[in-house]
C-alpha cells in the first residue's frame, strides 16, 4: 500500500513538471498570437507621413491615418507626440505601443 502511495506521488509529481514546463513556455498566451505585432521601422514624423506611413504604426488602420491627416490639415502641425490624442481613435493605448517611433518636426 505503501509503495503504491509513493508511485502515485511520484506520478503526479512528474505530470506537474511537465505541465508547469508547457505552461511556463507558452506565457500564458494563445499560440500562434504574438503579444505585439512590430510594424513600423524608424521615426514616423506624424506632421508629414502620408497615409500609409501611418498605418505602418500599431492599431492605426485606413481610417484613423485618414482622421489624423485631416486632423493635421484642419489643426495645423502637431506640436507633440501626445498631442496625436486628440483624433478619434486614437487612444492612449495606441500613443503609448509607438510613442518610441514618433517624432514631430
């Protein structure tokens, strides 16, 4: 009884190793989904970029590059990086995934 005790321990005690291995390797995310999706190269000055320079930027899609270049063209130039918050949808979220490749001159 016993020896059947500990076999059942031992057991358990690997299939926990071997899950917590799979787990820890898969970070606690879906596969095939990476956590961030790197799209653009370079500084991206938002007062000049045309359309598709800024859907190189991460959740800027068609329509928010076509709401920030009339933003631009209705505002004038962008003062700052942040200042990219005041168009619709563009979030904080947004700014804050590419804050590092924008630049304004």
């Amino acid at each position: 009884m016993r020896a059947m005790r500990g076999i059942g321990v031992l057991v358990l005690a690997a299939w926990g190793a071997v899950a917590g291995q799979a787990w820890a390797g898969s970070e606690g995310k879906p596969e095939g989904k990476p956590a961030r999706v790197e799209r653009a190269e370079g500084r991206i000055n938002i007062n000049q970029a045309s359309k598709a320079e800024l859907m190189k930027l991460i959740g800027v899609g068609a329509g928010t590059a076509e709401r920030i270049i009339a933003y631009r063209e209705a505002h004038g130039p962008f003062k700052r990086a942040q200042d990219l918050q005041k168009v619709e949808g563009v979030g904080k979220g947004v700014l804050e995934k590419n804050l590092d490749r924008l630049t304004v001159k």
